[in-house]
C-alpha cells in the first residue's frame, strides 16, 4: 500500500518549501544544459513538474516509472497549477524502452492497438475516472433505495435479445451462448428477494459497425415485483438523474479538464418527457425523414419500424433533457414484454432516449405475466419454447406482476461527456473488428 502523495495533494501552499515524495512516469521530459525539467503524471492521472540536475536524468525517458523526493516550490511559470518540486533524490523502478509508441499525436487506429498503453494517456484516464463514478453512484443509488444487489450468469442457454446477436461458445460437449442480459435471471429473483438489479458484461454480436454499439458492453439491469410501467419509469429517471447530478459535483475538475461544458447537465432532473412510439413516428413523418429500404432506395417511416440511430437522432436533436418513448408496438418487442390490455398491439414498454441526439440508453417494461402469451411469442420468434422451461415455470409458481430495465453504462457515460464513439468510454472496446488487447 502506497502512502505516498498525490500531484494535485501538493499543490497548495500547505506543502510550500515542505519536502515531499512522490511516484509515478515520466509523462515529458525536456533536458537542459544543467537541468532537465520533468513533468511526472502518478498513478491518477495527476501531474506536476520538477526539475532535477540533467547529470541524474540522463537515462530518464518517457514512461519511466520512478520515485522523486525534493522541496514544493511555488512557481507562476510551472505548468499545470503553480506549482513544482525542486528535485533532490531520485529513484528509479523500471526504465522504459526509448521507442515508447504513443507521442502526441497518433491515428486512432494506433491509439486502439496501443490501447493497453493508450490507457496512460490523461483523456482515457479522465474518461475512466468519470466511469468510475458513474458506476460508484449507481451503486449508491441502488443501496440508498433498498434494492438488492445480484450476480447472474454470462454462460447460458437462452436469448432475451433474439437469437440473431447471440454469440456461441463451445461449452465442454454442448453449446452454450455468452448473455445478452441478465433480466431473466433477475427475473427469478423478484421471487426470492423483491427488487434486484446487477451489473454484467451483456455480449451482442450484432453485425452492425456504428459509434453506439459494442460486442461487449457493462449491463445494469434491475427488476421488481408488483411495479407497473409508470413505477419503473420513474426508478429510471431517477436513478439516471441521480447519477449525472452526483457525478458532476464529484468529477468538476475531469468535466473541466476534458473540456466538457456540463451547464446542461446540471438541470438534468426528474420528471424526464414522455411521447407515445406514434408520436415519434409522426414527428418524423413531418420532417420527411427517411429510411432505407429493401432495395436501397429511401422510404418514408411508417407505424411498425423500429426507430434506429438517426431516427432517434432527429428525435432527439433539440431535447435537454432525455426523453421517454413508449407504446411501441409489440411486434417490434421480444417475448417477455408484456402487451397493453387496454390497447391492443400496443406494448407496456419503453426506451429512454438521451438528448442531443445521443438516443437510447435505457429499455423497459412491464413483463407479461400469462405462460401461454409468452410461449406463443417464443415460437413467433423463432425461439425453442423448450429452453425457457425453467422460466415459464416462474409464471407457473406464483406469477407477479413485475417490471424492470437495462441501461448501457457505455451509452450513458457517452452521452454524459457529450463523446461521439462509444470506444471513447470502455478501456478496451470488443467491436466487431477488435478483440485485443
Ligand atoms: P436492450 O437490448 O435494449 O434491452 O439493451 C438495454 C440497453 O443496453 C444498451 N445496449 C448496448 N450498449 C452498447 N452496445 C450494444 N451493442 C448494446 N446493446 C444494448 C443500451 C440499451 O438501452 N433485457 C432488455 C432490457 C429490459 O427490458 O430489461 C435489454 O437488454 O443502452
């Protein structure tokens, strides 16, 4: 365990002329006649400068990992706060090779590649710091509002998303598939514990190369028994307006840093809007937005297309705040949604769309509670009945009314720092052409 301070500890007029040491790499380096001027970044991103007599920083190079002793100086010329250490003893842990790949400025192919070291870098640092935080407070959330926290399988045997994303693995003499969601398994748990959620890699193979979709994306899902589809509605405005409004407090320097104008941000609260699936198609049937159709040529949206990426785009564009859409028709939703008995056709399910075009980031619903519906539409979607057996039975023994959702922390945290790809905010992205490092 280091005991060791910070960068950002010493910059304050506490540790003036006070002798301090520090760890961490060397992030630039700039060698005089008599002395070299280091900037050292230690292991939070945090950085400052020293200077040392350039006889001791002779082997010194970029992402050389050492310990610096010496005297905190105040120093309106030092980079990066005012402040440097004027160093005395130096240790050294490990010399990097003199070939270090990433300079300052490199393709983003390179920087993916390089990623295992790209990490290093102070904008993926601030990315995953802010991440963190988005992940520390939805924890929070979730422990303040007494719901229970689960973890679910990633081998398993069933599609929640249809089984054309699905990614098969050779599991011993049988095959097995990596999860899409969890929700079945939560599902099973409203039983036994009453409101669950969790936090899982989900895995989609879908075929589709766009800056909003990963193969591997960190899933938070969570059910409750006896929820409606208002009640869930309301768990996820707050839990999303939670999250920002804390993140924002506690990140303002990585906000700032990654120059991310958060004034928006900052009004983001409960109760989000609300339109009808019809509305949306409406909307964009005013604005004669197209799509493309089977042969190539552009079409007009009709009632019963999904809204994809630029529909929820245009949607969005104008929004401040994220926007929920429901009464989507059920034919467009997989087979646990369950559909309005008021409003047939109609399904009791809804996606939350981030403003400024970001769209989805978040999908819910009431689940159907009837064996019989749900068996029928396993079959519509060309999905074996046989596998869900375990999960039929769960309609069998004591059915609940009970809703839930999943939200993309990729997604969120994209639309939080305003970043444009999704491979911005994972450290190291699965997409359909990359899986190393
Ligand atoms: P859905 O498939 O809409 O619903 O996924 C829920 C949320 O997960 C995120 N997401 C993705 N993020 C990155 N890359 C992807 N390929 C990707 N696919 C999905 C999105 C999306 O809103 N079980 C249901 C939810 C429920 O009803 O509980 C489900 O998985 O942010």
């Amino acid at each position: 365990m280091s005991t060791y301070l910070r960068c950002n500890d010493v910059k304050s007029s506490s540790y003036e002329e006070k002798e301090v040491t520090l760890r961490g790499w060397i992030h630039r380096i700039r060698k005089q006649k008599e002395i070299a001027f280091v900037l050292l970044r230690d292991d939070r991103g945090g950085v400052i400068q020293f200077t040392i007599p350039s006889t001791k920083a002779i082997d010194l190079t970029i992402e050389s990992c050492i310990q610096i002793t010496g005297n905190v100086r105040k120093d309106a010329r030092a980079p990066e706060g005012g402040y440097e250490i004027r160093g005395k003893d130096l240790k050294i842990f490990g010399i990097a090779r003199a070939d270090y790949p990433i300079g300052e400025y490199q393709s983003e192919d390179l920087l993916l590649d390089y990623r295992h070291l790209a990490v290093r870098t102070r904008r993926l640092s601030t990315i995953a710091k802010i991440r963190a935080s988005v992940l520390k407070f939805s924890r929070q959330w979730f422990i303040e509002n007494d719901w229970l926290e689960i973890n679910a399988p990633v081998i398993v045997k069933d599609a929640v998303e249809g089984g054309s994303s699905l990614f098969e693995i050779k599991y011993f003499d049988r095959i097995a598939f990596l999860s899409q969601s969890a929700q079945l398994y939560l599902e099973a748990m409203v039983f036994a514990l009453g409101p669950v959620w969790s936090i899982t890699e989900s895995f989609r193979a879908e075929r589709s190369r766009t800056v909003r979709h990963l193969a591997e994306f960190t899933h938070l899902e969570a059910e409750a028994p006896w929820m409606y589809q208002e009640d869930i509605m309301k768990v996820q405005e707050n839990l999303v307006s939670f999250i920002v409004q804390n993140t924002l407090s506690n990140n303002s320097a990585d906000f700032e840093f990654l120059d991310r104008n958060a004034k928006e941000l900052g009004s983001i609260g409960p109760p989000f809007e609300r339109i009808s699936y019809g509305k949306a198609v409406d909307i964009l049937r005013s604005k004669d937005f197209t799509l493309i159709g089977e042969n190539g040529t552009r079409r007009n949206i009709e009632w019963g297309d999904d809204l994809n990426i630029e529909s929820e785009r245009e949607i969005t564009k104008d929004c401040t705040k994220p926007l929920f859409v429901s009464e989507f028709p059920i034919d467009t939703k997989p087979f646990y949604v369950r559909e309005d008995p008021n409003k047939p056709g109609i399904s009791l399910s809804t996606d939350l769309l981030a403003p400024r075009g970001f769209g989805e980031i978040s999908s819910g619903s009431e689940r159907e509670t009837d064996v019989e519906s749900i068996k029928s539409r396993i079959v519509k979607q060309s999905l074996d009945p046989k596998t869900y057996g375990w999960y039929l039975d769960l309609r069998r023994y004591g059915s609940v009314p009970h809703s839930g959702f999943g939200l993309g922390i990729e997604r969120l945290v994209r639309w939080i720092l305003g970043m444009e790809d999704i491979k911005d905010v994972v450290l190291f992205p699965r997409t359909m052409s990359r899986v190393t490092p």
